[in-house]
C-alpha cells in the first residue's frame, strides 16, 4: 500500500485505446482515441533539494536526477523518459523543483496501449502542479511528444500524448492531427461496453516496417500530388482516389497502402456520425473494415492479432472488433453488448488460445479524464 499521507499531490495521465484512425496520423488523418481507466499515477512531495528522486512501485530502481544536469540520462535505464520529459519542461522555460517522485503504472507495458505516454504527461504534469502553475494539456501534450521523439529516440505522432493529457470521461476525441482541432464525441453505446485484449505477444514498434510504411505513403503522396492539389493523403476522398489512383500502378504495395490510409480516414468520417447518433451496429461494422484493411492493405497485424479479432468478430455479442495501435502485436479493441462480456471472454480466450498456443488477457477499463491531480 502506497502511504499518501508522505506526499503532497496525486497526478495520473491516461493509457489510451484508439476506437478507429490507425496509420492515418503522419498522413494528417483523423484519429479517435479514448483517454482510459488504466493510468500512470505519480505521487510526489518537494524536498528543498536541486535533485528529482525517482522511485516506482513495481521496480526496486531507485534514481536520482540532478536539476542541473537534466539532459544527461538518456541511455539511464527506467529514467530516460522521466529525465528527457524533465529536460524538456526546463527548456520550454518552466521551473523545476526538486521533488520525489514514486511511480505507479497500471498501463501494461509493450501493449499498445501507450504506457510512455501516460508516464510523460503525468511527470510534466507533476512537476508543473509542484511548481504552482496552471496546467496547459495541450502544452504539456507536445512538451511530451518531442521528449519521446528527441530525448527517448521513438519517432511518434502526436495522437497518444494528445489522448493522455487530453481526454474526457466518456468522450473519444476526434483529432484533427494535422491541426491540432479537436471535437468531443460522446461514446454513446447503450447495452454495449468497450471490452480491451491482449494477443500477449511481446511488443515492439517494427522500426524497419514502420518506417517503410511511412515512406510508402510519402512516395504515394508524392505521384498522387501530380495530379490532385493535395498537402496530405487525409485530403483525398475515396472516389477522388479512386480517379487518379492509377498513377501509383507499377509502384508495387504503394497502391494498397494508400487505399487504406484515404479509407481509413473516410471510417474515422463515418464512426464519428455513428457515435454521435448511438449507431452501434454501423460503428462496428467500421471496426470490422479497419481491421481488414489493416490485415489485408496496409500488412500491420499479424497472426496473433488476426485470431484474436476473427474471433471476437465471430461471437453473437459482438459488434464489431479491430487491432487498435502501430500493430504487430498490442490489442484489440470489441465492441461487445454487457451481458455478453463474460461468455465473449471465455471463448475468445479458448478460441485464440487453441490457435496461437497461448492465453489473451482481458482489461476492464473506463473512459476516464486525461490529466488528474489531487492534492493529498
């Protein structure tokens, strides 16, 4: 048990699932993530000193960061993203006050779910609160996405730091990414409930078939420009598309990975309108089609994910399901009617366990606020 009476403030940041929009946010797509129950919390008590002092409930690391000597601890090993999220805080010109800081993280790591994500936003959070100002989400959000990509080395999108600090309970928000305009959207699902899984195999961003994923778009961007006046694949609609798309013929996967991210976008359009008027039967259909299209145009999901969606698609309480994140591992996310969840889980669970060879985990999760602080 943690001792709150030690510490002075409790500030959490949110893991967060992505509802539909995968691989369209560095083609300045829409995205519709959900801020979750599963969160980063950090309890921490200033100390009077020039020094942060890490501590966490899960490992027995114990670290301490000199105030002045922030951009140093890049290759430290649990403190890197703490220290670059500390780092770039100071150089966005914000005071740092030396504090203790025990972390508590009930985002599973390597799932998809972004788990560095809450602990960036909730440590800038932190040491913002401790400092006595008031919180900026948006700030914060990108102070937190630049720390990942220039301090941790991860070249990431703006979607899951945005969806940490950002969130609402009970709202997915739909994310312009290109602009950083945002719209609320109730999730209004009536006899139905979000049920969250995970394929359980290990983890990690592909950095070779991300990378080659994001240079297909750009080199489809690039052909498709020399017919459409286009800044970003997000612009095309699908029957615009589906006019020139055959200047990209002779390029190879280009064709298909472009197909998917222009009707990515155009789900993202029509789940927004879904939600918004309680269609759940449509919303998952929208899921179905996104995780095909993931499996079948854009090549990001992989045996694992594939069974664990098939046959969550084929259980009768099941509206509709999809891989949610980069993919090649990570989860799943169901829309599944409430008095089914326990039967969807037991055959699921047997269903991709005969398959695959080992157990899915399940998480039962609520759409919560991003950024939380309490003062103890």
């Amino acid at each position: 048990m943690i001792d709150e009476s030690k510490y002075t403030y409790r500030v959490s940041a949110a893991g967060r699932v992505n509802l539909i929009g995968e691989h369209v946010d560095y083609c300045g797509g829409k995205v519709m993530p959900a801020a979750l129950s599963l969160r980063n919390t950090i309890y921490v008590r200033p100390n009077g000193t020039d020094k942060i002092n890490l501590a966490w409930t899960d490992i027995p690391a114990r670290i301490t960061l000199e105030i002045g000597r922030l951009g140093e601890y890049t290759h430290v090993k649990y403190a890197n993203y703490p220290a670059g999220c500390a780092y770039l805080w100071q150089q966005a010109g914000h005071e740092i006050v030396g504090c203790d800081m025990l972390y508590d993280c009930t985002v599973p790591f390597g799932s998809g779910l972004s788990s560095s994500a809450a602990i960036e936003v909730s440590t800038i959070a932190a040491l913002a609160t401790l400092a006595g100002e008031t919180l900026d989400p948006v700030q914060i959000a990108l102070v937190a996405q630049k720390a990942e990509c220039e301090y941790a080395g991860v070249n990431c999108g703006i979607m899951d730091q945005y969806a940490a600090a950002c969130g609402k309970k009970d709202n997915a928000i739909l994310l312009d990414c290109k602009t950083l305009v945002r719209e609320y959207v109730p999730i209004l699902l009536g006899d139905y409930t979000l049920v969250i899984a995970n394929c359980n195999k290990p983890h990690s961003l592909v950095e070779s078939k991300y990378n080659e994923r994001r240079a297909e778009t750009e080199r489809a961007l690039e052909l498709l420009q020399t017919k459409a006046d286009v800044t970003c694949l997000a612009e095309l609609t699908p029957d615009a598309f589906g006019r020139i798309a055959y200047v990209l013929d002779g390029e190879g996967k280009v064709k298909d990975r472009a197909r998917h991210v222009v009707e990515e976008c155009d789900r993202v359009r029509r789940a927004a309108g879904a939600m918004k008027r309680g269609d759940v039967g449509t919303l998952g259909e929208l899921l179905n089609a996104s995780h095909a299209s993931l499996r079948d145009l854009y090549e990001v999901t992989g045996a694992e994910l594939d069974a664990l969606a098939a046959a969550a698609q084929a259980h009768p309480a099941c509206a509709g399901s999809r891989m949610t994140g980069a993919g090649f591992g990570g989860c799943t996310v169901s829309v599944v009617q409430k008095e089914g969840v326990a039967d969807f889980k037991r055959t699921v669970a047997a269903k991709y366990t005969a398959k695959i060879g080992y157990e899915p985990s399940f998480y039962d999760c609520t759409v919560e606020d991003g950024i939380i602080v309490t003062k103890l």
